[in-house]
C-alpha cells in the first residue's frame, strides 16, 4: 500500500478532508459521484479568475495569449494523462462524461447508423451511457442489444460472443461499474467487436480517475471522461476519438469558434478538435481538470490502483465480517474496483445514508442513475461507499463501526 506518510501528505493536499461533518472528521466515501479537489485546483481556477481571465484565441493582447497558452496547455497535459498523440487532436473538451457520450451520439450515431445495425450495450450502464442510445435508435430505426449479466452483474464471454454479432456497429460500455466497481473484461469486448468490424465507446466516468490509462493500449475508439471525478473542477471533461472518425463526423454544435469560414447559406468547419467546440469553451475548467490530472501522474496513476486495491481488499474483508450485509457485484477482487453497493437485512437504504451522515460518513444512497443494474438486482437502491487515493484504512474501520451501530439501532 502506498505508505501511512503519503497518504498523509496526499491528505493535506486535499483541504475539505480538514472538515467536519454533523461535527465529526469528514469520511469522504462518495468519490464515485465526485471527488474532493485539491489546493493546486484551486489555485489554478483562481488563477486564471484573478490575473489572466481574458477569452483565447482572440485577443492580440499579452492577457489573451496567456489564457490561450494555458488553455493550449491543459489539452496538452490531457494528451499525456491519457497516452494520446499531442500531433492527432484527439481530445475534445467537453461539459463531462454525459455530453462526450451525446457528442457521439449526435455526430456519429445520429448520422451512421439505420435499421439493420445494431447498438450494443448492458444492462449495469449509467443512464448516460443508455438513454442517448435509445434516443439513436428511436431516430435511426438501430436495434438495442444488451449483453447478459450474471447473477452478480458480471459479464461471461458466451454473452460477450452471442450477443456481438455482424450487424453491431458500436459496442458502448462502461470500464467501470459506478454501482459494484465492477470492471468487465475489456480486452475479450474489444476483440469480438473488432472481430465484426464494430467501433467501441468506452464510459470511462469511473474507470480514468482510477487506473493508468493509455489510449493505444486500451484501444477504443472512444474514450468519456468527467474532470470532476478525477479532482478536477465540475463542468468540465473529455472526449477521447480516434483522429479519423473525428474527421469524417458532423459536428454536434454549431457556432462560433468551430466554423472556418461562414457565409450567408452554408459553412465549412474547423479543424479537429475545433470543430467540436463551438462556443467559448471552459476556459478556468480545462485550466483546472489539467492540474487535477498534473496532480494524479506526480502522485502515480499506478500508485493510486493500487493503493485502491488494497482498501478494497481491507473493506471486503470487514463487510464479509457481517451477516446482515448484501454486497452487490463480483465476488473476485481482481474484478473489482473501489466502490462497493450494500443493504443492510431489512433496513432502507435512505436510512443507513442518513445515520452515517449522523456520524459524519458521506456515502450515497439510491438507483444511482442505473436504474436498469436496480431492476437485474431486484431492488430499488443501495448504499454505496466509493474510495479515493485519499481515503485509509482507518476511515474504512470508523465505517464499519458505524454500520454495526446503526444496525444495532435500526433493528
Ligand atoms: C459510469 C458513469 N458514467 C457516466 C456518468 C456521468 O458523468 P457526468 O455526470 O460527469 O457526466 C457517471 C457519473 O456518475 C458514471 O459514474
């Protein structure tokens, strides 16, 4: 594990773990929703507020040139974060995850697909990942197939195999589960839709704030991402593509900034990543989600994996400890990434999320925007605690505790 002195350190970069919640030492366990954002964020939102707040690309004037160098800069650290090639353009800046999602929806779905394709999904997707497709299939007449879940929501790869087939033209999946941390093999999903010639969308909401990531290795054809999750600010986050689809899709908004040139009928668009980017963009966001990610390679992206690793390993083994606990999703800790689903034997979830905000436990209940995982499950929530690089072993002991009080209480 990432040492007791560096986590220690890790932690006073993050000045809200100095807080207090109902008057007790915050346990931050909601990171699946978002995560707590260190001073650096901070200092460099402030910083483009406070000096240098002109728009990019714009301005002949010395403030304008060092937003749009700093702007310029933040798609440059993103290149590094994910493994891309800072000469292909192939990140666009985004509101997060859900609009990267949309973009492709929009620009590539929309446009490509007919009735005799097909869209594969599954049923443990974010409702970011499912209802845009749907809204493609409703318009382009495309099939929606969803590739089975076991028992314990994990995927097989007789699912995997019978259910992409020759008319799939997109396979869009989650790499991590925000409900169980569930993370689906993505190398046999990758092979069987190149096998059919078929384009892969990897939700990476989850699955790019807590592992390595290298584009080239990871070989999707689309990649979303949320700043906001990975200690960036909210508003702001990614689109992954491949140079060559980027070039032959329409865009999604139309606007200034994207256009090369405009007359009174028609117009012809920018480059990639440009054309995707009508508008002024996220200026202070891009500049922060940049030192978000600076921040997560000095830490070491393989560091916080692990260091997650071994909190998953401590929680499993304390929740395995009580009988009245239902965990939702793999049984094996190799599949499994830092966010574990729970109920408590006859207790709502509501009411768990509620006494362990009493003792100053943050941890999210309800369908967590996956209403579908909900209904494979046969429930209607769970009380969901997500870790962090942040988070300790010590914060995982107070959690136990306090889910034994409660349930003492509660029964
Ligand atoms: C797996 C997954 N996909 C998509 C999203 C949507 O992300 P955002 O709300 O940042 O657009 C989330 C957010 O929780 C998520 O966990």
């Amino acid at each position: 594990m990432t040492s007791s002195t560096d986590i220690i350190g890790i932690r006073s970069d993050f000045p809200a773990l100095n807080g207090t919640m109902r008057g007790k030492d915050l346990v931050y366990f909601d990171n699946g929703a978002t995560s707590l954002k260190p001073q650096i964020v901070m200092d460099a939102l402030d910083g483009y507020y406070r000096e240098y707040s002109a728009n990019i690309h714009r301005g002949v004037y010395e403030m304008s040139e060092r937003a749009t160098a700093a702007f310029d800069r933040a798609r440059e650290t993103m290149y590094r974060f994910l493994g891309v090639d800072p000469e292909k353009g192939e990140v666009i800046f985004t509101r997060g995850t859900t609009e990267s999602i949309n973009l492709v929806a929009y620009a590539w779905g929309m446009n490509v697909l007919g009735p005799e394709d097909e869209i594969v999904l599954t049923a443990m997707e974010h409702h970011s990942n499912i209802v845009p497709w749907q809204q493609v299939a409703r318009r382009t007449g495309a099939s929606l197939r969803f590739i089975p879940l076991t028992e314990e929501g994990t995927l097989e790869e007789d699912g995997i195999t019978a259910t992409i087939g020759p008319r799939t033209r997109l396979v869009a999946i989650t790499g991590m589960s925000n409900v169980t941390g569930y993370v689906p093999p993505l190398k046999t999903i990758r092979r069987e839709a190149r096998r059919h010639g078929a384009l892969v969308l990897l939700d990476g909401a989850q699955y790019v704030s807590h592992h390595p990531v290298d584009v080239q290795d990871l070989d999707c054809d689309f990649l979303a991402f949320s700043g906001h999750k990975l200690c960036g600010p909210t508003g702001i986050g990614g689109l992954y593509a491949r140079r060559t689809l980027l070039e032959q899709m329409e865009p999604f908004h139309f606007g200034g900034d994207m256009i090369r040139e405009v007359h009174l009928r028609e117009s012809t668009w920018a480059n990639v990543p440009e054309k995707f980017e009508a508008g002024t963009p996220n200026i202070a966001g891009a500049i922060g989600m940049a030192a978000a990610a600076e921040y997560l390679m000095n830490v070491g992206m393989e560091s916080i994996a692990r260091h997650e690793r071994e909190l998953n390993a401590y929680m499993y083994d304390a929740l395995s400890t009580l009988d009245y606990v239902t965990l939702y999703g793999p049984v094996s800790d190799s599949e499994r990434g830092g966010i574990f689903s729970m109920n408590l034997e006859g207790v709502h979830a509501h009411d768990v999320g509620s006494l362990l905000d009493q003792q100053g436990v943050a941890v999210r209940t309800g369908f967590h925007c996956a209403q579908p995982l909900m209904a494979h499950f046969g429930i209607t929530g769970t009380v969901r605690a997500s870790f962090y690089l942040y988070n300790t072993p010590d914060e995982i002991d107070l959690f136990v505790r306090a889910l034994e009080r409660l349930y003492g209480i509660l029964r």
